[in-house]
C-alpha cells in the first residue's frame, strides 16, 4: 500500500517469480505496509485505511518492514491500536525511527497483537501445508543489523526476507534465493548511475559527482 498523495491510499498489486519457491506456494499472496509513521506526520485515518484495505485483500500472510512511529513515545499506544487485526500470520521488523522513539515499546506493541517481531531472526511457517521460511534483518541505519545471524541456520526453499533498509538486499542475497521486501525509501530514493545525478543537477542547479 502506497501514498500517492491522494486521499485514499493506492494499492499496488506485483506478480513476483521467486527462485526456489515451493509449487505449493505459486499464487502465495502477501501484505506488505511500511513506513506507517503514526504521529505528526501522517494523517490517523489514512493509516487506518491502509491497514483496511490490505486486510480486505485476504493475503495469506502479512509483512511489516518498520518506520510505525515516529517523534515522540506517546504514538506507540495509538500505533498498536491501529496496526491490530490481522488474522494471518503477520512478521514484522523495526525501522530507524522506531529505534530512535522508543524500539521496545513498538515491539511490545506489535507482539501484544501476536504479530511476530524478527530480530537478526527467521521464523518457519506451515503455509499450504509446507514449510514457508521469513527472515527478519533488524535495523542497518541504527546499527541493528545482523545478516549473517538472520540467515543463521534458516532453511532454504521457500523464504522471504524483511528488512528496513533496502541496502541489505546485497548482503541478503548471498545467503541464496529468496523475495526481499523493505521500506524506508517512501517509494523513491532511487539511484541510476549517471541519470540520477544529472537530473538532479538540473532540477537544483548544483554540481554534483556522478559515480
């Protein structure tokens, strides 16, 4: 579920192929809500209704990549409200700003939902009947991350990986296949090399370093 600056949220549907995937898991349909920031930033009921229209979706589970709050400790009560209901199995890890509010009190939050918090950790599901392996890469820009913990001992097969910070995705990928899901980036933040910094240079009339 994307902001488009509208005032619902935009849904947005991908058919991913994944190597290594399980027959049993071709069609698998998964949620995955980021960068929430419930506080000052964005607006309660259009949190709300992102939460409502991923559940009305029936996925077969849930993903959430971090950034719940953000500011002030005072929004984990109100983050833990909003984010509840979920009735399939839901993994999640922390973000920056969760780490810079109050990281325990937001996991607190989504365990008391009975929403599984992985940190440097995999979780093994039955789903369909065979094994559906999620590795949960906790936090790289507040120093949290632990790839090579995270993948410790985790099955290979079937398996998708959680993390905020979509720079792991390198590191991630050496511990084999597997379908990375990550937020911060706010669906931008991309680089092109060259065409990035150009571009840039010409909307800000700045010189910049084209690598």
């Amino acid at each position: 579920v994307h902001d488009a600056g509208d005032e619902a949220p935009l849904l947005l549907r991908y058919q991913v192929p994944v190597p290594g995937l399980s027959p049993e898991h071709d069609g698998l349909r998964v949620a995955h809500l980021s960068d929430l920031h419930v506080g000052m930033l964005t607006p309660q009921e259009y949190i709300r209704r992102a939460v409502a229209l991923a559940a009305a979706q029936q996925p077969d589970l849930v993903v959430l990549t971090g950034d719940y709050v953000c500011y002030s400790p005072k929004f984990v009560g109100l983050f833990g409200d909003i984010i509840g209901g979920f009735q399939v199995p839901t993994l999640c890890v922390l973000g920056n700003h969760d780490y810079w509010t109050a990281g325990s009190q937001v996991a607190r939050a989504l365990t008391r939902n009975h929403y599984d918090v992985l940190r440097n950790q995999h979780s093994t599901l039955q789903v369909r009947g065979v094994p559906l392996t999620v590795v949960g890469i906790d936090d790289a820009i507040t120093a949290h991350a632990d790839c090579a913990r995270a993948f410790r001992g985790a099955p290979r097969g079937s398996r998708l990986v959680l993390t905020h910070a979509p720079s792991l995705a390198d590191a991630a990928a050496q511990h084999g296949p597997g379908l990375i899901f990550a937020g911060h980036t706010h669906w931008g933040h991309i680089v092109i090399p060259r065409l990035t910094a150009s571009l840039l240079e010409h909307l800000r009339g700045v010189p910049v370093l084209a690598t």
